[in-house]
C-alpha cells in the first residue's frame, strides 16, 4: 500500500490544490488513486472523491483508535498509489495526546509509513526556504520527508534560488509551481465552498490535473511512494475486517432504516460513519429539507448532519412539509441533529444579515451568526441520556468547529462535553423527548 502524505508547514500553502492536481494527474495516467484525509474535515474529501472517483477518508490520531485508523487505511489496498492530505502544518495537533495521537499529519504519516511531500509557499523567500524544508525533515525519526513542491514561483530566476538552496540542504524538489488563478478554488469561514457548489468542477480538477503534470516530475512522485504500518502494541487490538465493526470503535447504527438529510444545507457526514452503518446491515434513506421533503416514514431514526443551515435558512423556514414531516416523525421515533443538524432542530436561527429564521422547533435552541464566534477543536463527549446509535454513558470523540453563537438553549444537556485539554466546554448539546442534538461532530467511540 505505497503512498504519500501531502503536507506542509502551515495552512493556506496550497495542500489542497497540489494534492486535487496530483491526484487528477495521476488518475489521468488509469492509476486508480485512493485519498485520504487527515484530520477532521469534511469538505477536501469531497474534492477528493471527485477526482480520484472513489470515497476519501478521514483519518484520525487523537479521535480513531489505532486499529481504525489501520483498518480505515486499509482501503488503499486496492488501489495503486495513496494519496493523503494532511491538515495545518505538518507537526500540528493539540497538546496532549487523545486515542494514541496529537492529531498531527505527522501522526498518520508515521503509523502508515507514507513519505511526506511537504507543498511550500515560496513566495517572499528564496534560499531560506531550504532551512524551512531541512528543519522539517530533520524533526521526527518516525516521519519520512520525501522532499518537496514550491508553490507560488515567481519567476525562473526565483525558482533557481531556491533550487540552489534546497540542492546545499539535500532536500529534492518535486517541481515548482507558478502562480495560476484558473487553479485557486473560492472559500468561505469554513474552509472551501463545497464541491457540490462548483459550477464547473470536472472542468477545474482537469485545469488542475494539467497544471501539475506540467511543472511537477510525476514519475519522480510515484517512485517516492513508499508504505508499511508500523507494528502494533501489545495491548491494541487487532484491526477490525472491514471498515471498523467492533463496540469501543464504532458507532453502531442508530436504527436498521436511517432517514439521513442531505443536501447542501446538510452535507457534512463522515464517509467512515456512512460504511460502517451500512457494513452493520442499516439502510441510508436519503432526503433533502432544501427540496422540502419530509424524512421518510419507514425509517425508524432521522439524522440530521451538519452543513450550512445559515445560508439557506430562509428555504428551510419555508419548508412547511420538511417541518411537519420532522414533527410527526418525532413523535414516534428518535430524532438527532448535529452542529448545522442542531441548529436546524432548535426554536430559530439568526443570519448574518440579523434576520431570524423558524426553524423545526423540536428544540428551544435560538442561534445566532450575526456576531460570529469560532468555536473549533477536538471534544470528548460523556453522553448524559442516551442519544441514536449510543447508550447514556457512552464516551464519544468529535470535533466542532461553527461561528455561531448561542442566544437561548433551555432544555436538558445531552452530554458532558471537554476539549483536548480536558477543560469543560459550554455548548454541552439537548435533548427534549426523543430529539437530540449537538455541536460537536462524532467521530469515533472513545475507550
């Protein structure tokens, strides 16, 4: 299972435009590409999919189990090369360890042995930049730097200064990479817009498929894939078959028959979660509130994920039959929301522009985007009353990251929620009757 980790020493170097590019490139040769993500992140694996053809996974040090991570990894097995995509700089993660990892891009290219490709933004740089790549590659024994890709040349003489102090460092260069506007993707708070929101997506990935054939050495990048797990402890577990099925891993399904939202308001759902509710025998029946349709009554759960209800609030405030589907379905059967999926259950949501919107009124939540407030990072969750899929008592790890603030939530906590540092945190989740919700996103089953 050879492959290559993507990276680099900072957000915003241009990871997911090289990664996007390399894998086009790639699967234009008829390699078959498996991607990966590191870290917790929902949009980059969409853009993953679409170019390689086949679902990219999340792959997680603090929030996964090694054996799930081992097991989830297992999906390159079938292709020809991976490709992963790493998060923020290379050795970034949270202080303290939480399931075996910091988090860290670092963390994965170590247990899998894929060699890191770091992507540098030369720009404002020359030589310097060798000191940059040479102390990152000199940083974990464990972590193997291949060498690396220089984004945002300027010109020929720019790329041959670097050149020049990357050859002194005995760092190898991949390729350089111009600026180029036809390859930059538009973003909003969370990250990029969403790849079900590009107008012409086939159109960018073979631009960006193009652009690094042209300027990075492929042949050069496909002998650098290298891969073996490093060998397990003596007290893990051996790695599930399949996805991951095992009860301190995974979330079992939350019903035999899920009704899942999912459109653009509602599109942020874990590949992983997905596979492992089918591989336990559950039937996924999509359904979009956007298109004002209800849950359907054969389900015997609904979830509701997270997404960007705050710029389609005024469609699902007029979605009357998405509503009334939701409330009579509530009234027999568990209901649960996540992050924009809470949002979507409580009282209201106030956008940006200041206008409060109805929403399903299954919770007493109100929230807010008028005055935005980040609240990112990892949460370990004690489930105080049982939730769909998990039993009062469960300890869930997760992952939150909205701008939202909130203005009202008075019903029961769904959960003791701590962060990374074990610090309590607010925004604890609800539960009123069947329904449920909360703001952080599930990842795994927490020992």
């Amino acid at each position: 299972m050879k492959g290559l980790m993507i990276s680099a020493p900072a957000s915003g170097t241009g990871k997911t435009t090289v990664t996007l590019g390399l894998i086009a490139a790639l699967s234009a040769r008829g390699m078959a590409v498996q991607p990966f993500k590191s870290g917790p992140d929902y949009i980059d694996p969409a853009f993953h999919a679409a170019a390689a053809g086949r679902p990219s996974v999340n792959l997680d040090g603090w929030a996964m189990p090694r054996a799930m991570v081992r097991a989830l990894a297992a999906a390159g097995e079938s292709a020809d090369i991976v490709v992963a995509e790493g998060s923020m700089g290379l050795f970034d993660g949270v202080a303290a360890p939480g399931a075996w990892g910091t988090g860290a891009s670092a963390d994965i290219a170590a247990l899998t042995g894929w060699p890191v490709v770091l992507v540098l933004d030369v720009g404002g740089q020359a030589q310097t930049a060798a000191a940059v790549a040479r102390g990152l590659a000199g940083f974990r024994a464990d972590v193997a730097v291949a060498g690396v890709v220089l984004n945002r040349v300027a010109s020929p003489r720019h790329e041959a200064l670097v050149r020049a102090g990357m050859e002194a460092a005995g760092v190898r260069v991949f390729g350089a990479l111009p600026r180029e506007a036809s390859v930059t993707l538009p973003e909003r708070h969370l990250g990029l817009v969403q790849a079900e929101e590009q107008g012409d997506l086939a159109g960018f990935l073979a631009r960006a498929g193009a652009f690094v054939a042209r300027h990075l050495d492929l042949d050069a990048l496909v002998a650098a894939a290298a891969g073996g797990f490093t060998p397990p402890t003596a007290a893990e577990p051996p790695p599930p078959e399949g996805c991951f099925r095992t009860e301190n891993e995974g979330l079992a399904p939350p019903g035999q028959r899920i009704a899942l939202a999912r459109d653009a308001a509602f599109s942020f759902v874990y590949p992983h979660l997905l596979a492992a509710w089918r591989a336990a025998g559950a039937e996924v029946l999509p359904f979009s509130p956007l298109a004002d349709e209800a849950p359907d009554p054969s389900a015997d759960v609904c979830w509701l994920p997270g997404g960007y209800p705050e710029l389609h609030a005024g469609r699902l405030a007029a979605a009357e039959r998405f509503r009334a589907g939701l409330t009579a379905f509530a009234q027999t059967r568990p209901v649960h929301g996540e992050c924009g999926g809470y949002m979507a259950l409580g009282q209201g949501l106030v956008d940006k522009d200041g206008t409060r919107h109805r929403m399903a009124g299954l919770l007493g939540l109100e929230t807010s985007f008028a005055k935005r407030r980040m609240h990112l990072g990892y949460r370990l969750a004690e489930l105080l009353a049982p939730m769909p899929g998990a039993a009062q008592g469960a300890r869930l790890r997760g992952h939150e990251f909205h701008y939202a603030t909130i203005l009202s939530q008075p019903d029961a906590s769904l959960a003791r929620v701590t962060d990374a540092t074990g610090a309590e945190i607010a925004e604890t989740g609800a539960r009123r009757g069947r329904v449920t919700g909360s703001f952080f996103h599930l990842i795994a089953r927490a020992a």
